[in-house]
C-alpha cells in the first residue's frame, strides 16, 4: 500500500488556477514598472492598470447578460413552440382522420392495417 497520497483533480485544478494568477501578478508588476520607467508616476500606474482590469470586467459581464438574455429568449421561444404544437397536432390529427381514408389510397392493402373487412377484398 502506498503511503503517499497523490493530488486530486481539486488540488491540480487549483494548484493551475494558482498559477495563473501568479502569473498575472507577475505581468501586472512587469507593466507596472514599464510604465513608471517610461515616466508615468506610480500611483498613475496603479490607477490605469485598475481601470483596465474594471474596464476589461464591464465587458465581461455586458457579455454575460448578453449571452445569459439571448439562453432566455431562445429557451423561452422553444417553450412557446413546444406548446403550441401540441394543439396544432391534436387539430390536424383529428381533421386528417375525418378527410383521408386509408383504404383509398393506390397502395392499400388490407393485411396492412387492422380494419373490418374490405368487400373488395374478399376470398372467395
């Protein structure tokens, strides 16, 4: 039995995410020093890296509503159709029944279909 237990998926999951972040970080501060190097103060600096992380998250979420809005409307419209095809069937089932006999048709035969006796059809 091994006594070393080996990483979940949550723990692997998480160590990644960590280090994305870290390397984020890590951009964030190599940015930040380009600019106060290119003149900028840093609290400039700072406030032009939160402005782009608040700008880069109001498109975000614009997108989000978006998306989840357009997942309403098309899970709504299928709703609507789904029901409303229910009626219509059950109308042109019942209309087709009374208008079309089968056995009128080119091809009717009558061990086809489970009706009375065709007179047409009689064994003689």
């Amino acid at each position: 039995m091994n006594t070393k237990a080996r990483p979940g998926n949550a723990e692997r999951l998480g160590r990644w995410l960590g280090g994305l972040w870290r390397g984020f970080v890590r951009q964030e501060r190599g940015v930040s020093g380009w600019l106060v190097a290119r003149g900028m103060p840093a609290g400039g600096a700072t406030a032009l890296l939160w402005i782009v992380k608040l700008a880069v998250l109001g498109a975000l979420l614009y997108a989000a509503f978006w998306l989840a809005l357009m997942f309403v409307f098309f899970i709504a419209t299928a709703w609507l159709v789904s029901s409303s095809d229910e009626g219509v069937l059950e109308q042109s089932q019942g209309a087709e029944d009374e208008e079309h006999d089968h056995r009128k048709s080119v091809f009717y035969h009558p061990l086809s279909y489970s009706d009375d006796p065709d007179p047409r059809f009689e064994d003689d």
